[in-house]
C-alpha cells in the first residue's frame, strides 16, 4: 500500500510539475541557505583556528606596546634568555625580528621579508624543514649570511626542476647561502604569509637589517600539563620588574595566549554560524507555509476524485496517508535540490573568499529530515481535511 501511494503521489507531482517547483522554491532556498552558512561557518572557523595555530599550540606570544609617552620599548635577548631560564613550566623561548626586502637569484626578484630567528623559534612555532637543514651554532652564534626559504620564494624565483640548496641569493643588498627550505605553511598569524619569507639567523637579520639590537617580539612556548595562567602571571610578574614598572604603572607590554584566542574565536564564530543558520531556517517555515498552501488547492481541484474513491471503499485514514505522502516527497525533493544546491554554492563562495571548504554530513542530513519533517507538519492538515469529506458532498462538487 505505501509503495502504491509513493508511485500515486510522484505522478500527481509529475502532472503539475511547474507548480511543484514553484512550491518547492521556498524549501529548496532554506536549506540551501541553512547547508551554505553552516559549511562557511565551519570553513571560516577552520581558517581562524589554522591561522592560530601557526602561532603554536600553546604559546605565548609577548610584544612592547607603545605607552602614554608614546614610546615604545623594544625587548632584548636577556629578557628572552631569563625568561627561559626562571620560568617554570617553560619549554622555549625565543626572539624574533624581521624586515620587508626584495629577493634576487638568476635575474628573478621577489617582493618578500627576512625574518631573523634561532632554531628555538622553529621548535616554537611548529616550523618544519623539509629539505636541507636549520642554523648551526656558530652560524647562530657569529650571524652568517645563511637563510632558509618559504616555499612562495623558493617557487618564485628558483627554477622548478632545480635544487635551491647550496645557491647564493640575494635578500636586498646582503648576499646568502641557502641551507634549507621550510615545509609549506600557509597564513600565520596577524594575516603573515609564513610562505613568503626567508629566515636567516636572528643577529645577522638585526645587524644587517636593522642595525640594533631589538627584538619585535618573543615566543614562549609552555609544557601544556601547567596551568597557564600561573605561567602567564609569572612572565608578566618577571617582566615588570626587568622593565621597572611599579606599582599602579600600566604594562608596556601585551601577552597573547593563543590557546585562549584560539577558544574564542572558535566560540565566536559558531555562535555566529549558528546565528545566521537559525534566520536562514526562517525561509524554511515560509516554504512550509506554501506547501500547505497548494496542498490545500490540491484538495479543492480534487474533491470529485477523493469523493470516487470514499465512494468506492477507501479509507480516510488512506485519504490521508495519500496527501500526506504528497506532502513529504514534495518536501523531500525540495530538500534534496537545495542540498545540491547548498553544496555547489559552498564550494564556489568558499573559493572566492579563500577559506577552506569544510564537508559537514550531519547538517546534511538534518536540513533533508528537517525539510521532510515540513512535509509532515505542513501537510498534515490538508490531508485531513481530504479524509473528513463527505463522500455525497465530494461528488456533487463541481
């Protein structure tokens, strides 16, 4: 009997097949729209969290800040060096500071920056060498002219086919030999491309670069089982009294916590996903709205066929079942086209904005159940209005 009913209200829907879409319009939208923001809400969640964790995972990132004087003051490599040594729970720490330069090899140049660092800040900040190697301590130690490339500079002006180890480039006016490249990245935080950077030990990038002996910022990278507020409170304590701020004086300084931002910006922009999921939904209701709507004309224009077959012997109770079922596969296949519909417009909005295109089956299936459940609620009253006609009424109908 169901399989009957099916195959009766597919061709009821194949007979007024323009119609049929026209009222599928609201549901299809609705959960095209429901399955598009939640994919771009996890595809954007994605993309932050990726962003926060080429910082480290569980690190903190500690920068001067510019005071009421309008100073600010630089950090230096006792204060990294201390802060290394009399902080428990400390694993890392390590300075870093960079400068934008142009790179040059075999008549190719390329817009990128030197960043100067030790091979403690790889460690830090989960940097991996593909090919090649990292500093040595001498290297280190007196500042050789060596460097590592991001692959972005690598591709950019080296040949394809052509190992860059053991070239001589150049990063401005200071020539390099190339040790090693850094395994693909992608953007790092604060809208940094990791990618497009050559890293070269951090005395020769403050010597020949920037001429002191500052550092922009440091990585403190902590053992993950201490609690990291008490670590923060002790580095923030520890840098207080090295920089000689006492009492109610503001700090000069700020302290990220990447696993914290890393929380909240996750719990942001679900909030936000789910936000924006809940009034796209609303259309959903709208196309609800209209399936009642042509189910009822559909009662209407068929009330001599529904008193025939009252006549005849039907049930209500198959009356009903037989409008209902209408429903739901209208429903059904409304929700299906808007899943399509939803998927292909994820991929190309993910694309054009450049996150990540995250597949979530289960906002899959509950937007199609949810569009089938429509049918039900939906359709529930015209159907039984269908089953409580009076056969003698619903033949005299014209």
């Amino acid at each position: 009997m169901l399989g009957s009913t099916l195959l009766l209200a597919l061709r009821e829907i194949r007979r007024h097949i323009l119609r049929s879409i026209l009222t599928t319009l609201g549901i299809i939208i609705g959960v095209a729209a429901v399955v598009t923001m939640v994919t771009l809400g996890n595809g954007v969640t994605a993309s932050v969290q990726n962003e926060i964790s080429s910082l480290g995972a569980s690190n903190f990132i500690v920068f001067p800040v510019r005071t009421d004087r309008g100073t600010i003051r630089p950090f230096d490599a006792e204060d990294v060096r201390i802060v290394g040594q009399q902080i428990a729970g400390v694993e890392i720490a390590a300075g870093s500071v960079s400068a934008s330069t142009t790179a040059f090899y075999n008549g190719q140049d390329w817009d990128t920056r030197v960043q100067g660092v030790e091979n403690a800040f790889f460690r830090a900040q989960g940097l991996k060498i593909e090919r090649g190697r990292g500093f040595t301590g001498e290297e280190e130690l007196a500042g050789n002219n060596v460097c590592l490339l991001g692959v972005k500079v690598r591709a950019a002006i080296f040949p394809r086919d052509a190992s860059p180890l053991g070239a001589r480039m150049r990063l401005g006016d200071v020539s390099c030999t190339v040790v090693g490249e850094i395994q693909e990245r992608g953007q790092g935080g604060g809208g940094v491309d990791d990618d497009n950077a050559v890293y070269m030990p951090l005395k020769t990038v403050q010597r020949r670069f920037k001429g002191n002996d500052d550092l922009e910022y440091f990585v403190v990278k902590y053992d993950p089982t201490y609690a990291p507020a008490v670590i923060q409170a002790s580095l923030v304590d520890l840098l207080r009294e090295r920089r000689l701020l006492q009492g109610s004086t503001p700090n000069d300084f700020n302290v990220i916590d990447t696993a914290q931002v890393n929380q909240a910006l996750s719990s942001a922009t679900g909030a936000l996903t789910a936000m924006v999921a809940v009034i796209a939904s609303i259309s959903l209701l709208v196309g609800g709205i209209g399936i009642m709507n042509i189910m009822l004309v559909s009662v209407t224009e068929r009330t001599r066929e529904i008193g025939i077959r009252l006549a005849i012997g039907a049930l209500a109770r198959e009356v009903r079942l037989q409008f209902l079922t209408e429903a739901v596969v209208l429903c059904a296949l409304g929700g299906l086209a808007g899943i399509a519909l939803g998927f292909g417009a994820s991929i190309g909005i993910a694309t054009l904005i450049d996150v990540p295109f995250v597949f979530d089956p289960v906002i899959n299936i509950v937007s199609f159940l949810f569009a089938a459940g429509m049918g039900i609620v939906f359709g529930y009253y015209p159907a039984s209005r269908a089953s409580k006609l009076d056969p003698i009424d619903a033949l005299r109908h014209e």
